[in-house]
C-alpha cells in the first residue's frame, strides 16, 4: 500500500510554518525521513499518525483518506513518537495488556499469546513484571515497538528512535524495525544519515518543511558519482576553500589537518581526489541547496 | 545563589497566566462575598437586616480567614509542585548537579512559592475592602475602612497558616512527587480542624482545643466566643495569650516540618520512598548480547472494533483507571482517615445536650455527612487526574493513535469515577456498621444504607462527575480545574444570596429528602428524584459537550479544538445532544410550570413585600373590636394514603366588649374554605392573597351577643412538587393554627428596624410593655379567645391511632375508616392539635390520672424515663402551685423536628427528641433528657395552660422559665445539689454563646422579646439562682399564691411584672438587688479566684486563705459594658503589677463560697463539698479564711456557677 501526501500545510499557533507544501509518495519498505533537528520530521509524522490536523492538504494510505477516517488508520498503525512516558506503577505486562484492548482485540487469551510474542520479540520477557517506568532508554524504546506492533501494523511510524541508544541497542533496535517492516510501509525519521543508510530503500530529505529530495540511497549515491572531492588542507585555509569551493564536510585528521569534501562537476584542482559518493554527501548537498541567499 | 533561584522562582509564577487567574477568581469572591453581606442584594432579595457591623475586625477576621481556606487548595500546585516540577520537566538531573547549596535551593524554592500565594490571598482582602463599600452596600452595616483590621487577620493568622500547611505540603509532594498526594493531605488537615472545632462545644477542652487548632479560629473564639453585639462591632481581636501560644506552636511545628524536609532531602534522581519492607537486595544488571536476528512471526489474533467489543474494552481500561486512583498511599489515606473521622462523628450524631442517641440507621447516615466534602473533592481532583493522566505521564501519543473510540476513554473515566464514589460511600456504610457493632446494636438496617448511599446519594455524586469531567476536559489544567470546581460546587448554594433561589436554576441542586422511623422517606423521593433526573440530563448535556472537546492528539490551540469539536458534531451525536437537551429543558419546563405558574411561588423578596403590603393594608383592623371563641366543635377526616385532609367546624363567639360588633375579619389559610356566619352579613372584602376577608353583619353584634361560625376546609390536590397538606402516611401531627381560620389582624409583621424604614414602616417595638395596662386582652397563644370549650371527632385510616385534646368519648370503625371523638371537660386556650400514626400505647397510673404514651413500634427505649418524667413533674407541680386540672395525660410521638409541645393533656414529643435517647440507666449522671423535656412538657400544664401570660414583653418567662425551672429543681431531686453544676454550666454557655447572635436587642429576662436564650437558658438559671437565695420553699410559696390570684383567668391578662411582685414579696431586703440584676436588668459577674493556699492545723483541721475577685456590670441591649448604675457610683480595683483597674457596679452581694474535697466513692473519685456559704461581698478584691474538716484540694467563688459569669472556669482553683 502506498502512502501519498499531497500539498499538506500546517503553521503553529507560534507562527512557524512546520510543513510547507509538502508532497510525498511513499511505497511498501523502509522510508527514511532524514533531516535536521527542526526540519519538521515529528509535525509530519504527527500529522500523518493523526494527532494533529494540517491546515490544508490531503493524505491517503491505500485507500484510507487518513485526515477523513481516522479511525481505519489507526487500526492499521503503529506509531512510535520521538519522546513518550509510561504510567507509573504498570509493569510492562499489564501495560501491553492495556494497549491490546485499545487496539482491539479483546480474547484474553489471544491478548496473552501475542504479548508474550512481542515481549520475546523485543526480549524484555525477562522484565516483563517489572514497572516500566523504571526501564533504561533502551528498554523503554523496545518497549515502544512491543506495544507497536500489538495491531499488527501495515503503516509503522518511529520518531528519532535511535537516539540516545548504545551502539548494541540501536544495531539491535533497526535489526527488530527492518524484520518488522518487511510487508509493510514504515516511515522511518532520524538525524542520522547511518541509520538510513544501513536500512531503507527509500529516503527523502526534509527541511523547513518541504521535501528536498526524494530517492533510493543507491541511487542517489551514484547521481554524485565522480562529482565528489577531497582534498588535505590546513585548518587555516578553510575559510579560503570554502570561499573558493562548494564544501560539504570537513573532518579533522589527527594531525589537526582538515579533510574537506567538495561538490563539483569536475575535479575543482589538481590536489582533489576523486572520492566515492557517500550519502552524507547527499543530505549536505540537498541542504546546502536549500540555503537562503544572504541579503547583500 | 538564593537570589537567582527565588526570582528566577516568582518571575515563572508571575509570568503565568494561571497565576493572575486564580487572583480574579479570588478577588471577585471577595468582592462578592463582602458585598452581600453588606446588603448589595437587598433590592433583588430579602433585606440584610442586622444590628451587626459586617467590617468590624470580627467579621473581618472571619470571612478574610474563611475565604483563605480556599487557598490551602493551591498549596499543592504552587507550593508542593516548586520543586516537583524540576522534577517532572526531568530539570532536576541537570540542576542537581549545579554548586548551590541544599538550603539555597529548598528556601529559594519553599519561600518564593510563600510569597507568591501571599500574593493571591492579598486579592481576597482588596476585592473585601472594594466589596463592603461598593454602591448599592448598605451605609448602616458598614463602618470606615479599618487597616488594622486586615492586616491583624492577614499577619496573625493568614501569613502563619500559609507557612505551616505550605511545609506541610511542601513536604509531602516533595517527598511523594506526587502533587495528589498534597490535595489529599489538605482535605485530611481540614478533617483534623473539624474534630478541634467539635471539642470547642464542651467547656472543659476549649483551653486545649483552642491552643491545638491549627487554623487559630478557635483561640480567637476562646476570647470571642461570648463576645456581645456591641463587642463585636467595636473590639478588635485580642492578641493575649492563648492567640499567641497557637500561634507560636504551629510556627514552630512549621519549622519543624520545614527542618525535616531539609534533613531528608537530598539531590538525587529518585523520589523519596516510604517502604514498610527491608529494600531488596541489589542485583547487578548486565545486558546479554542479542545481536542476532529475530523471526517475526506474530501469534494471529483476532481484531475487532464493534460496539460491544469497544463496551468491553471501555470496562477494562476503567478497571486500569480506577487502580490507578485506589492503589496510591493517598487515597488509601483518605479511605483509612475518613474511616475514624466518620467514626468520631457518629458518637456526636444525634446527641443532644451531651448525651447520646441509640445509633439507627438513619442517624449513622446522618453522621456520615462530614465525609461530603472529602467525596466531592476526590471527584474534582481525580476527575482532573484521570482526564489528564495521559497527558501528564506522556503516552498519550501512544494511547491517542490506537482505533479506541473517543467515547470509550471519555466513559471510562466517567466510569471509574463513579466507582471511586462508591468506595467512599461505602466507607460510611462500614464505619456506620462498625459504630453501631460497637455500641451492640444489632437492629442494622442493610437495606436503608444501600439505598441511601448507593442509591440516593451517589445520584447526587454522579451528577457533580459529570460537571467535574467537563470542567476538567474543557481547562486541562487539573489543579485550576479543581479550584474551579471548589469556587462552583461552595458557590452555587450562595446564589440564593443574590436572589437566585430555586433549585432549577442552581445545578445540582433539588429539594432535599430526610428520613425518620415512623413515616421513612415520607413523599421526599419522587420530588428528589425528579430535579435529580432533571440534574443528569443536564450533567449529561454538559458531558456531551466536554466530549466534543475531548482532546485527541494534540490540537495546538483553542480555535482548533473548537474546528475539530464542530466535525465531531454529526449524527448519531446531534441526535443524541439535541435528544437529551430537550429531555432536560422538558423536565426543566415541568418543573418550572408545576413550581412558579400552576402554584404561586413567592421568592424572599416578595415575600418580605407581601409582609409590607400585608401590614399598611391591614394593621388599621388591629384594635378593632372582635368577638371572642368560646367553643370550638370540629370534624376532622385525615386520609393518610392520600395525605389529604377534609374538616369542617363550629366556632361559637360572643361579644365579651361593652361595644358593637359589625364587621368580623376572618384570617385564614391557603386551603379550599367556606365560611358561613349563623347572622346575616355581607362580604365586603375577599382577600384571596391574603386570605383575609372581611365580614359585615347585617345588624350590629350587641355585647353579650353570640355568633356561630360554621366552616369547612381542605386541602387543594396534592401535586408531585407541591404537598398541599401537612398530613403524611404515618405520624402526622397538625395543630389549629395551621388549619383552621381566626379573627382578627394576626401580626407577622417585619421586625428588623432598617428593614422596615426602607419600606416606610414605623420602627417595630415587637410587643408591648408589661406596664401597658391596655395591651392586656390577649393571651401571647391566641388573639381571639381566651378559653374555650373544645370538642373534636378525627377519623383516620383504620390501622391508625388519631389523637386530640380531651378524652375518648367514643370510638367507632366505618366504611374502613376510625373515628375517635374527644371531648374536653374543662376550659382549655384555643390551642390543640391532631395527631396520627399506628401506634403502640403503654398505659400507667399516677394517682387517678391516666398516663399513656402512643409510640412507635420499635421505639421502647425510654417509656420508662417518660413514665417517670410524668409522674415526677406532675408532682412537684401540684404539691407546689395547684392541681392538675385534667384526668389524663398523653405522651404521642410524631416523627422528627426535634421538639416537643406541650397542648392541653396531650404532648406531641418528636421521636428524634427522646424516644431513641440512650439516657437510661445511664450511672455517671449524664443529663437523662428524655426525663428532663417530659418534665418540662408536663410543668407547661400550668406554666402556660393555666397560668398565661398577656401578649407583652416578658410574657414566655411565665411559661417557659417557669417550666425549665420545674425541670431543674425536679432533676435536682433525683441527682442530688452538686450533680446541677453540670446542667448550669451548659445553660450559662448556651446562653452567653447564643446571646452573641441576637440580631435586634436583649432585654432583661422579665422583658424579654421571646428569645429562646433567654427564656430557656437564662430563665432557668435566674430562677434556680433566685430559689438558692431566697429558698425554694419561700419561692414556691409565692408562685403558689400567685397561681391561685391568675390562673384561667380572663382579660386582663397576668404579667411577668405581676409574677415579680410576688417573689419582691418575700424577699428579704438585703436580697432585693438579686430581682433587680436577674429579672429587671441584664447583669453579669466577673468572678475569679486570685490565689489559694491551706495549711493544716494542729488540731487536724484545716485553714484555707482564699483570695478572690468579684466584680459586676450591666449591659445594655446591644451588649455595651456599664460599671456604673447611675452615674460615678462604680467602684474600682487595681490589682498588684497592673496599671488598668478592675471597674464594678457597687456590691453588696450575698456571693458563694465552697472549699471541695474528693472522696474515693466505689473506685470512683467523687468531689465532697466542705464548705459552701455566702459571703457578703462589698468590694471587688477579698480575702478570707476559712476552717475546714478535711484536707481540702479545691476552693471556688461561685463554685456552681449560679450566676451570669463569662469566665465559669476561673471560678474555681485547685489546691
């Protein structure tokens, strides 16, 4: 089932205009939503996990109008928001119980076996008597995809899930999300061109609330190819290239020199080196895009 | 570091809107709450008639103290939450770590918090200020802006308890995290105020009641308690000693609290847990390794979002919800607390004047009644809980996505709120169970407790969940939703202060229903129930509208939840909104029909206008001639299914004037009446909103002429909302005055002065002096008559008893009804009654006079005490003043109201006055009242039904002192002298304790206007202190002469001028002062023991020194202090050390005193007196010795209190 957004608008009381025009087509697989803190990732996924109206603009998934119905959504959802709590005093168990009945399925025993699934899933069956409220990060985050994937979602939404997780738990976290989201559309935002880059077959780059670029990370790797550059500089003469050059990165070396990667069609000198595109290359090069034109 | 933290505190407060909120809110209760005391309403309601200065320092102090009550429900989301919120904004990891202090950091956190409800309190005292004088207050109720008044109340006691709950508080949500847990502990802290407040009543607690009060109202009321009228207008509050201890302890048990917060409180990550177990050993926790790829091969279930499954899913998360509410420590508190609050309230319930009742059913439920406020405070706050747990605890993004219906989570919480009503009903059901268990009383009516609690009273819960889940919804601040519910539900019953007074148009409000053994809910539910359905559908019309703004997701303003609110408004829902707001306006438009169009309903204000208009249309008539009732003959049908009543009656008159007669006025009641004269007449005047008409007779009523007046009356229909007869299923009790017309101008006039003076009425000297020769043609009991012959046939349902005044002539059973026919064979007033029920009677002899009581079945406990009562009281009576002028005696019980009224041989006696009194057998000497009022009933045979004052001042000492007299000296006889300290104690406190809320003016007791404090309580104390001076025989000798001189005697009626002059008779000179300061002024003493010291003797005797102090004053009506008689007669003290002299009126007093010892009487300490004699007393400071027998442990001046002393404790000492 395909997930299409089209024209969606949505501007704060505040004033700030989170979404703007955006439109997005979005398949079965994994969707990385990657961009800047502030881009407007959470409002879209709120928006489209139907707890906030957008002021103008149409979504559908399949054929669920989702600003329309509401309800068919969420059965079929599961959603993951960037920050969430637990009630105090529930255990992991009872809590699942809880979000089982909201989601429908109201055969005790069925409730039982499939918490008992998901807990074993997320491997917190060990825990699953203690109160939640006392999990680690990374327990909390697993939890959040056990109570996710009671409804057995075909469109799964993760805020930012790995954030704040140790290497092990994230590897761990992605491995579970790509398993789940083998037969359906899961919409996937971070901050981190890695995670992306691991799992998705799809991605788009989001800032100031419009879509920058949308592709495959493949593809658009290979768009860049013979287009990317690098070149040792010290750290003095950044701002020289940089004037001189259109620089996506730079990354200090351990003798206190600088790596500076550079978009170009051809090689910009002859101290560059052809480098492979790499997708970081992508996000900076659609973000730079972007950029407003200083006012002279 | 304080600094920054403090402002950076007040600058978050300051910056909130809700601050400034609770600010308007509070400012405009004040401004309303002092503008309507000081009469704003008077012209849309009735006058605020008072002679009390509503801004003195007293009023002050009272509603300023009153109004800050309300602000302890701040403290928890401003005081507790200060350093809860670094918590719950997760600030607390990164604060903690900064370099400040712990002190810094509590004190910046506790005292900028202080200041910023300091802050909202001052708009109380700002919106009192604006609201005494706004325009349209009354001029005379209000005095100049007195500063000191204020800021006494606002420095003594606001600032201080601010400081002492804010620790508290700031305690335990410190401590809990948990901002519940600090409401919870403000509605326990205002339960321990209202157990201090229960010790107030007995004298001997008062001392420590008053040091114990947190709150200091009660040290204030140590030295206000019997302050008078003027005192109360002029005095500010004493700061002396008792003020300053209170106030002193619970700053310093503030401290406290604050320096135990300050020891436990640490700067860690975790909430301080209280745990009744040893900690668990400590595990260390390492993660496995689980690097590898999982399967996903979920268990298939089955989803299912029907109707029914979406019902089921609804109960299953109220059950999540309502543990969420039960399983906390503080609710479980609340539970356990209000279990013994409850508890020690049902040992007060249904106690009068000390002594106790048996514990039915219905007074355990009655006593249950202090736990209401807990209950709608658990709604308020949890409705808040529960609306916005999700929110608080941060899933809502999780719960808000799933397909669960809006309406499923909105009832659920309805639901579990309900519940959570349940458990705490429940809580008075047990501790009613477990009182009346403990009293071994087994007679537990399971049945009426279900019903009452689950039943009636839950409905009334029900409906306030209803508002307090709109009100919450539509805030979503539960803390300021809460405040807001409190402000509403304390509200809505003061609307009536401002003219709105119907139940419709105040939410949730009905008609009330009361409950008592013989007639049960009487007719009471089906009106209750109709306002409370009425109540629910409008709790249900605001519900619907909370539920379209229940929030779902997260909407980013108002405007977008009112956009979401108008999509959710579609059918089914229009249909259902639109169905139950008819449902409720038809209900409401039932009621309002029934209640103001097809019956005239008259609201204060018009009633106090229909009183003006009455008296300019009609007082002209008063002096008119009339003729007088000199037998009445009247049938009476009571339909007790039905309630209904059918009468018809004969009264002969005749013209006892030296006058013509030619117009009768006829001033009778709101029921369907015809009249017809035996003379011929026309009807010159039809007054049918005053039932008054006026009668002209053909040809003039010539003295000596009589007059018959034939008449029949009923009872217009009973409706639901209106019962049009005063008859009920079982235990009806109705005298003449409520049924029957009489002649003349009746009075009923308006009697506050300024009142009056506002209608252009002449000032209202209420009644007539004694000396007014010319104002004593009427008896104070009837205008109309004076004694009549009386004879009577009642019929009722067959399995009920009717009674009436005389004797059973014939009694007879027809067409399924039973008639009795009574007849009286002497004179009796015009004053009898009706009364009916299925009785039990029980029957006894004293000498040849028949004594029975009618009583209800079941209600056995004290026929012997009234047995008793009757004989001993006709007794004294007869052996001291005359004989008893009927064969027969009735006791008839009727169900409640707490009285009892003495008619001729016949005593309605209420069955909540004596009939359930647990006063048998009781040996510590606890008053038996049971006893006590039958004696007094039984005396009012003579004391009003054969010796009846004029209708002057002074009139009701002739009867009621004279009976409670009776009662003293009767008691007296079966405890013994020492025993009566007790029961004067109690009538010295009620009196000067109610004599603080006259309204108009106290006269002296032989001038009284009626008050009950004065004929009851002072006129039993004067007269049992006056048979002490000048002997109880010589007393009753001059009583009995006087009865002989007046009794049943015609016009010109006997004064208490008359009754006086008898006792002056036989008073020795030397004693004449005690008639002049306890009948013809008001005069109190000021008593006291200054030092004490014994030595013992050789000769094994003892030598007491007792240094006292007595001094004397008068008062005049409002309560002003006068030392001197004349003028410059007063003499004066000054005691060692002091500057101020101790003033007097001159004394040459004949005074007691006593020197006490105790015994060891059975294991029982028991006082023996050693010494008792009065002493000639001419100066205010005295020493005297005395010898005595025994080792003695206590001396008193005034040792009994027999006289007027507003200190009675000083007047004793212990050695």
């Amino acid at each position: 089932m395909k997930l299409v957004i089209k024209d969606l608008t949505k501007t704060y009381k505040n004033g700030v205009k989170a979404i703007d025009h955006l439109n997005l087509e979005i398949g079965t697989g994994m969707f990385g939503l990657l961009g800047p803190n502030g881009a407007g990732k959470s409002s879209l996924m709120r928006t489209i996990a139907t707890l906030q109206k957008p002021d103008s603009g149409t979504i559908t998934f399949g054929d669920i109008n989702v600003l329309e119905d509401n309800m068919a959504l969420r059965k079929i959802l599961g959603y993951l928001p960037q920050s969430f709590g637990v009630y105090p005093k529930m255990s992991a168990e009872a809590l699942l119980d809880y979000f089982a009945t909201l989601k429908g399925i109201h055969s005790k025993t069925e409730r039982q076996a499939l918490i008992k699934e998901v807990l074993e899933i997320t491997n917190l069956y060990e825990m699953r008597k203690k109160y939640v409220a006392g999990y680690s990060g990374g327990m909390k985050q697993r939890f959040g995809i056990a109570q996710l994937l009671l409804n057995n979602p075909k469109l799964i939404i993760v805020d930012e899930p790995t954030a704040g997780l140790d290497p092990a738990e994230r590897h761990r976290f992605l491995n579970v999300l790509r398993e789940v989201g083998t037969n359906c559309t899961v919409i996937f935002s971070t901050h981190i061109v890695e995670d992306v880059k691991e799992l998705c077959n799809d991605m788009a780059i989001l800032n100031g609330g419009r879509i920058l670029k949308q592709a495959t990370p493949t593809q658009a790797r290979l768009e860049l190819k013979n287009r990317i550059w690098t070149k040792t500089i010290d750290r003095d003469d950044l701002e020289a290239h940089e004037a001189q050059f259109n620089v996506l990165s730079s990354n200090y070396n351990e003798d206190n020199s600088l790596n500076i990667r550079v978009f170009n069609a051809v090689q910009p000198s002859a101290e560059f080196i052809a480098v492979e595109p790499q997708l970081d290359d992508v996000y900076f090069i659609a973000l730079k895009t972007d950029e407003p034109v200083a006012a002279l | 570091m304080f600094s920054t933290i403090f402002f950076h505190e007040l600058k978050f407060w300051l910056k909130r809107p809700v601050t400034y909120i609770y600010m308007a809110i509070f400012f405009v209760i004040a401004v309303f709450m002092a503008a309507t005391t000081a009469g704003i309403f008077d012209s849309i309601t009735a006058t605020t008639g008072s002679s009390r200065i509503v801004n003195a320092p007293l009023g002050v102090n009272g509603l300023f103290n009153g109004l800050a009550i309300l602000i302890f429900f701040l403290f928890p989301s401003i005081i507790g939450a200060s350093i809860n919120r670094d918590f719950k904004s997760e600030m607390h990891s990164i604060l903690y770590s900064y370099p400040f202090t712990k002190a810094n950091y509590l004190f910046a956190k506790f005292f900028s918090a202080i200041v910023v409800v300091s802050l909202i309190v001052m708009t109380i005292g700002v919106g009192m200020v604006i609201g005494y004088r706004l325009p349209g207050t009354n001029a005379d109720l209000v005095m100049p802006f007195d500063f000191q008044s204020y800021l006494n109340t606002y420095w003594l006691f606001i600032l201080p308890n601010i400081l002492l709950f804010g620790a508290i508080v700031f305690a335990v949500v410190t401590f809990s995290r948990n901002i519940a847990a600090g409401f919870i502990t403000v509605i326990l802290l205002l339960f321990v105020q209202r157990i201090t407040d229960n010790f107030l009543y007995d004298q001997d607690y008062r001392y420590l009641a008053s040091l114990f009060d947190p709150f200091g109202s009660s040290a204030v009321s140590y030295y206000t308690r019997y302050w008078t009228v003027y005192e109360q207008n002029e005095l500010h509050i004493p700061i002396k000693e008792v003020i300053i201890y209170n106030r002193l302890l619970w700053l310093g048990i503030a401290s406290l609290i604050f320096g135990i917060v300050f020891k436990l409180f640490s700067f860690s990550q975790n909430a301080m847990s209280f745990s009744f177990f040893r900690k668990k050993k400590g595990e260390r926790a390492t993660k496995r390794n689980f690097g590898g790829i999982v399967k996903i091969d979920l268990p298939k279930v089955t989803y299912d979002y029907s109707f029914i499954q979406n019902l089921k899913a609804t109960w299953k998360i109220t059950q999540v919800e309502f543990k969420y509410i039960v399983k906390s420590w503080a609710f479980i508190s609340i539970v356990l607390v209000g279990l013994i609050i409850v508890l020690v309230a049902l040992s007060e319930a249904g106690s009068q004047v000390g002594a106790s009742s048996y514990p039915r059913t219905w007074l355990m439920l009655q006593g249950g009644g202090i736990f209401v406020i807990a209950i709608n405070i658990c709604t308020f706050l949890y409705a808040g809980m529960l609306v916005n747990r999700s929110k608080i605890a941060n899933i809502n993004g999780l719960e808000d996505v799933t397909p669960i219906p809006n309406w499923s989570l909105f009832a659920s919480k309805f639901i579990a709120l309900v519940l959570m009503q349940v458990l705490l009903l429940s809580v008075i059901m047990v501790a009613g169970i477990l009182f009346q268990l403990y009293q071994g009383y087994f007679d537990i009516e399971l049945g009426l407790y279900i019903k009452e609690l689950f039943g009636l009273k839950l409905i009334n819960y029900v409906i306030w969940a209803f508002l307090a889940l709109t009100v919450q919804t539509l805030i979503r601040n539960p803390y300021l939703g809460l405040f807001v519910l409190l402000v509403l539900s304390i509200g809505i019953p003061l609307l009536s202060l401002a003219g709105i007074e119907q139940p419709l148009f105040r939410y949730n409000d009905d008609s009330g229903f009361s409950y008592n053994d013989m007639n049960g809910y009487g007719d009471s539910l089906p009106r209750y129930l109709f306002y409370k359905l009425y109540w629910s559908l409008g709790g249900l019309v605001l519900m619907l509208i909370a539920a379209l703004f229940w929030v779902r997701g997260l909407p980013s303003s108002f405007s977008e939840r009112f956009e979401i609110a108008k999509a959710r408004f579609k059918t089914p829902f229009a249909i259902t909104f639109v169905a139950v707001l008819a449902g409720f306006f038809l209900l409401g438009y039932t009621i309002y029909h029934e209640t103001n169009i097809q019956n005239d309903r008259y609201s204060s204000k018009e009633q106090e206008e229909l009183r003006v208009n009455w008296e300019k249309k009609y007082k002209k008539y008063e002096a008119y001639a009339q003729p007088r009732i000199i037998a009445v003959d009247v049938d009476l049908d009571l339909f007790t299914e039905a309630q209904n009543f059918e009468a018809s009656g004969r009264y002969t008159m005749i013209n006892k004037t030296e006058q013509g007669i030619d117009s009768i006025f006829l001033n009778y009641n709101d029921y369907d009446s015809t009249f017809k004269f035996n003379k011929e007449n026309s009807l010159v005047s039809e007054d049918t909103l005053y039932n008054f008409n006026i009668y002209q007779l053909k040809q003039t009523l010539q003295p000596g002429d009589s007059l018959r007046l034939e008449f029949t009356v009923k009872n217009k229909p009973n409706t639901l909302f209106l019962n049009n007869s005063p008859v009920i299923k079982n235990g009806t009790f109705v005298s003449n005055m409520e049924l029957f017309p009489n002649l003349g101008y009746n009075g009923g006039e308006l009697t506050d002065d300024k009142t009056r003076e506002k209608y252009g009425l002449a000032p209202n000297q209420l009644k007539p002096h004694p000396s007014d020769s010319t104002a004593l043609g009427n008896t104070y009991i009837s205008k109309d008559s004076d004694w009549i012959d009386f004879e009577t046939t009642v019929s009722t349902s067959e399995g009920q008893i009717a009674i009436a005044p005389g004797y059973l002539q014939k009694e007879w059973v027809k067409e399924g009804r039973r008639y009795f026919h009574y007849k009286m064979d002497s004179k009796i007033l015009n004053f009898y009654a009706y009364n009916s029920a299925e009785y039990e009677v029980k029957k006894d002899k004293w000498k040849d006079v028949d004594l029975e009581i009618y009583y209800h079945k079941g209600h056995e406990y004290n026929l012997k005490s009234m047995m008793d009562g009757m004989k001993a009281s006709l007794a004294y009576n007869s052996e001291n003043f005359s004989p008893y002028q009927h064969k027969q005696l009735r006791i008839v019980e009727f169900p409640s109201g707490g009285f009892a009224q003495s008619f001729p041989n016949t005593i309605p006696f209420s069955g909540d006055a004596g009939f359930i009194a647990d006063v048998e057998d009781s040996e510590d000497g606890d008053l038996n009242y049971t006893y006590a009022i039958t004696v007094h009933e039984v005396a009012h045979q003579w004391w009003a039904h054969q010796v009846i004052g004029a209708d002057v001042l002074g009139a009701t000492m002739l009867s009621e002192s004279l009976s409670e007299y009776v009662a003293l000296k009767v008691l007296e006889k079966e405890l013994g002298k020492p025993q009566m300290r007790k029961f004067l104690k109690r009538a010295l406190d009620d009196y000067l304790f109610q004599r603080t809320f006259e309204s108009k003016r106290e006269k002296p007791l032989m001038y009284n206007d009626g008050q009950g404090y004065i004929r009851y309580q002072k006129g039993s104390l004067v007269f049992y202190a006056l048979s002490d001076y000048i002997g109880e025989k010589v007393l009753n000798a001059a009583l009995k002469t006087y009865v002989e001189k007046v009794k049943f005697q015609e016009p010109p009626y006997t004064t208490s001028i008359d009754m006086v002059n008898h006792i002056k008779a036989v008073t020795p000179d030397s004693l004449q002062y005690v008639i002049k300061d306890m009948f013809e002024t008001i005069t109190l003493y000021d008593n006291s023991i200054k030092n004490v010291s014994s030595t013992a003797l050789d000769n094994g005797q003892y030598k007491v020194d007792i240094e006292f102090e007595v001094s004397k004053y008068r008062n005049d009506e409002k309560g002003k202090q006068l030392f001197s008689e004349t003028s410059r007669d007063s003499i004066s003290y000054v005691p060692e050390g002091r500057t101020k002299p101790i003033l007097s009126l001159p004394l040459q007093d004949y005074i007691d005193v006593g020197v006490f010892t105790t015994h060891n009487v059975d294991g029982k300490m028991e006082e023996k007196q050693l010494y008792l004699k009065k002493h000639k007393i001419t100066a205010i400071h005295n020493t005297i010795s005395i010898i005595v027998d025994e080792k003695p442990t206590e001396v008193g001046v005034d040792p009994y209190n027999k006289l007027i002393d507003r200190n009675s404790v000083d007047n004793r000492q212990q050695l």
